[in-house]
C-alpha cells in the first residue's frame, strides 16, 4: 500500500464514522455571520473555514491546533492529522472548532465501532487505536507532572522495567512508565446509571446527546457488560408495559428517574436500583414478579426515593423491595459486599492491576504498619492487609465506613481499623496514641489531596507514601508538595481504567529522600 493510499483509507475511515460525506468548503473563507462581535487582533473569527495541523490532545479529549499561533480546540481530531475546520467560538487565549474534513489521518485513527459515539458524551477516544490511546494516557501523566509540578521525568520504555527497587537506583528523575492496559478493553463496566426520561411521549432510557440533558434511548453500551444493557433493557420494557411513567426533569414530575444496575463480575450476581421520584410504585409487585421471571441473575431489587429537582442521582432513602441489600464480589481473595450506594471500582479487572500496583510500591513484608487515607469502603486497605501487619483506614463518609466494617469481618481481618473523620484530623490523633506508619496511601478524589493531609503525612514522615490518582494535574501539585517536605518521587504506572474515555488513573511511589542512594 502506498502512503497516498493509507491516508485515502484513513479519510475514508473518518467518513464512514461519521455517517456522511463532509460537505467541503473554501479553505480559509469567511462566515456570512457579519452580526456576531469579533475580538480584535485574533488571526480567525467565528464562522471561518481553516486548515490547522493537530499538534495534541487536551484533557477533554479534543484536538489542539494552531492557527496563525492561536488554539484551537478541535472535537474529533487527533495528533499528528492535517484537518479543516469551522470556527465555533473565539476567546481572547484560544478557540473552538468543528471538524469539517480530515485531510492527512493519523494512522492511529479507527472507525469508532459504536453507532451513537458521536452523539453520546460516555466515551471521547473511540475513534482512536487503543495502542494510540494508552499512549497519549502516559504522555498526559508526564505533561501534568513537568508542566504543573515542575517535576523531572527520564524516559520510560520497554527497557526500564518496573521493578520499585531497580528505579530507587537509576538516579534524578521520575520513570513514568507505558500505561497498563486490557487485554479486551470493551465490556468492562460493572455498573450502568441509566437516566429515564420522555421523549415524543415514550418512556426512554439511555444517555444523555453531548452537551445537553436531553435523553437519547440506548439499547446497548460497548463499554458496558451485557448484562448490565438486557437488564436495562427489560426493565425499560416492563416500564412500558405497566405504565410507569418517566421522570420530567423539567415539570419535576412522572416516577422513574433512573436505573442503577450493578453486577458483580465474579460471583455473577446482580442489584438492581430503581431511583424514583416518590416512595409508591403503581404496580410493584407485578413488576418486581416479571424482573425475577425474566432475570434471573438479579438478586436484589432495591429503590433509592429521590424527589429533588437535581441531576445528583440518589436520594438519602434507600429500601429493599426484595432479595438481599447486597451482592457480593471480590478483588483478587478479598471478598466485598456491595450495596446500593456503595462506591466500588467500576473496572474490576483494572483494579485488581492498580492495587496490585499499590501493593508492590508498599514494599510490604507482612511487619508494616499502614495508614489509608480516603479508604472508602476499605477495598485498598484490605487488599493492603492480606501483606501488612496491620492497616488503619479514614474515611470522612460515615456510611463507607460501616461498610469498610462489615467488609474486615467478612473477611476475618482482625488486623485492620477503621475509623470516620477527615484524615488530616484523625492520623494525628493516632500518631498520639503511638501509631506510626512506615506507609502511608492515598487515594483522594479528583481536587487532590486536603493540603492539611499533605503537612500530615510530613509531619509522620513514613517511609514509603503511595499515591494512588485519578487525576494527572491534582497529583502533579501534590508531588511537588511532598517533594519540597523531603520525597522524592521514584516512578509512577499509569494504569488505564476508563478504556476509550481521557480518564487515566496513576499509582506513584514517593520515598523519604535520605533513602534514596
């Protein structure tokens, strides 16, 4: 094949996904919007068709071009391609653009196999090879950690391993290395969290179209198990069939407002959450008879009442209608239960691979004290636990620790303790009581750890600190935080857990600097 047939192929690719052939245009020409205020001094205005070349990729997954040495944020396009667009929007910094033609494609590009990618907001790299994104995954960890940490990252390759000790050794500088990805990175959801709504006065249920809170009905989700979709889809369909009405986000009326499926990938029991706007359901028991008939891996069927105009799924009741209040699964040995409102890893396969990561930058040798910070349900403590001495795990969440509770006798673990409050408050009262810990985790959410928490763990000064992120930017600033307090950051593994989405998440080890040779 010759180069000007790849890329013919590759343009066509981008045709066939999506659905028609581009209308072309005059390159560079001017909108016939003359009404629309223009920012003076900038090189494009709304409405102009321009060539740009795509030199990354932002956060959000769009395209980064430059025109005249201005930004544009281009949705669709990916690094390295040659494309015409539209401008959609201008800022006095940057802009935004459609994709109206890919003139020279990336080789990475794909035909997104979802028929409704490109209306549904779930996923944003399906048109790109999963080798492409695993890729740009590791490449938005090192921007984030030189950028925003100003930290100094050697290269990672096949040749640098991933053995912790070995990296103590290799001198200055931070190995990232490739992102871990899965071996099928398609069906790898455990839990779907369906919006219902009336569309043309029918009940319908599926995803909300890119930008809006209008639902467009799905039937299936690639990155769903099909489980979690027939579920979704009977359910629906007894919906109909009983004349359940679907909620109106804007009259605040009709009943059903989602449905939460969960399914626990190794025991293969299912809950099913009904989230309504009201505690009574026209037709309970028929419904709840036709779930069990036609479903038979569903052995919980709860409902979660939420009856305020919010976008925020559960409500504060939650009840059982019938079954159990939890189902059961595990992460490697470590058995969990589950329940409606339980936080728990949605890529069960992925976890396992990130906590084993966590365990291995722990250096445990079953003599360790270890403290987690935002425990959560404790998956990390206890899959810690199976290695340590003895774990201690905080959590602000008072539910999650109950949970957490019930999760350390599940499993016999008398070793561990759990107790509710902010971390930064909570691990100084135990270092009063004579806790030290010779590794500290932690896991936060997206806005990083409590700066209250980050002099904490310099205050404790253990050995080893783990930090385990879902977000590049948050972890670089921390970094650099405990950089300055006396780490010293020895390798972080991007591991991929949201496969065609920009999510990545990251375990990082961090070593008091004096142990560094």
């Amino acid at each position: 094949m010759t180069k000007q047939q790849g890329q013919n192929r590759q343009k066509q690719a981008w045709r066939d996904s999506k659905g028609k052939r581009t209308e072309s245009g005059r390159q560079g020409q001017r909108g016939e919007n003359r009404n629309v205020p223009q920012i003076e001094g900038l090189p494009v205005a709304k409405n102009d068709e321009v060539v740009i070349d795509i030199i990354g990729m932002n956060h959000d997954g769009e395209g980064v071009g430059r025109a005249e040495g201005y930004t544009l944020f281009v949705q669709g396009a990916l690094p390295g391609e040659k494309v015409r667009v539209k401008v959609l929007k201008t800022k006095k910094q940057y802009g935004y653009a459609k994709l109206l033609d890919v003139l020279e494609a990336s080789p990475d590009r794909v035909a997104a196999p979802c028929p409704i990618y490109d209306r549904c907001g779930g996923c944003q790299l399906q048109h790109w090879s999963y080798a492409g994104q695993l890729a740009w995954k590791r490449q938005h960890v090192v921007d984030a950690l030189e950028r925003i940490g100003k930290l100094h990252v050697v290269g990672a390759g096949p040749e640098a391993g991933s053995n912790a000790a070995e990296a103590a050794g290799r001198g200055p500088g931070i190995t990232v290395l490739p992102t871990l990805g899965m071996a099928e990175p398609w069906r790898y959801r455990n839990k779907a969290q369906v919006p219902v709504g009336v569309t043309d006065g029918a009940l319908v249920g599926g995803f909300y179209a890119r930008g809006s809170h209008r639902i467009v009905d799905m039937e299936t989700c690639l990155i769903q198990h099909e489980h979690n979709d027939d579920v979704v889809g009977r359910v629906k369909a007894i919906a109909r069939e009983l004349g359940v009405t679907a909620y109106d986000e804007e009259t605040g009326r009709g009943l059903l407002r989602h449905v939460v499926v969960k399914k626990a990938f190794r025991t293969g029991e299912m809950m099913l959450v009904l989230v309504t706007n009201g505690r009574d359901i026209p037709h309970a028991d028929a419904w709840i008879g036709l779930i069990r008939e036609q479903i038979p891996h569903v052995v919980s069927i709860c409902q979660n009442v939420n009856t305020k105009q919010t976008n925020v799924i559960f409500g504060d009741v939650t009840r059982v209608l019938w079954g159990r209040d939890v189902i059961y699964d595990y992460i490697g040995d470590v058995q969990f239960a589950i329940s409606a409102r339980s936080f728990y890893q949605v890529n069960p396969v992925q976890t396992e691979v990130l906590y084993g990561k966590t365990v291995e930058y722990a250096g445990l040798t079953g003599r360790e004290t270890v403290i987690d910070a935002y425990c959560g349900i404790g998956t990390i403590s206890l899959f810690l636990a199976q290695h340590a001495d003895r774990v201690y795990g905080v959590e602000i969440v008072k539910e999650a620790i109950e949970d957490a509770r019930a999760n350390a006798d599940l499993n016999g673990m008398k070793h561990v303790t759990f107790e509710v409050g902010a971390s930064e408050d909570v691990i100084p009262r135990w270092k009063e009581q004579g806790i030290e810990a010779d590794v500290i985790v932690v896991d936060p959410p997206r806005k990083g750890c409590d700066p209250r928490l980050l002099e904490t763990i310099l205050e404790m000064k253990p050995e080893r600190v783990v930090y385990v992120s879902c977000n590049p930017s948050t972890l670089a600033r921390d970094l650099r935080i405990l950089e300055d307090g006396g780490y010293r950051t020895v390798e972080v593994q991007p591991v991929d857990m949201f496969p065609h989405t920009v999510h990545v998440e990251s375990v990082a080890l961090l070593v008091k600097s004096e142990t560094v040779k």
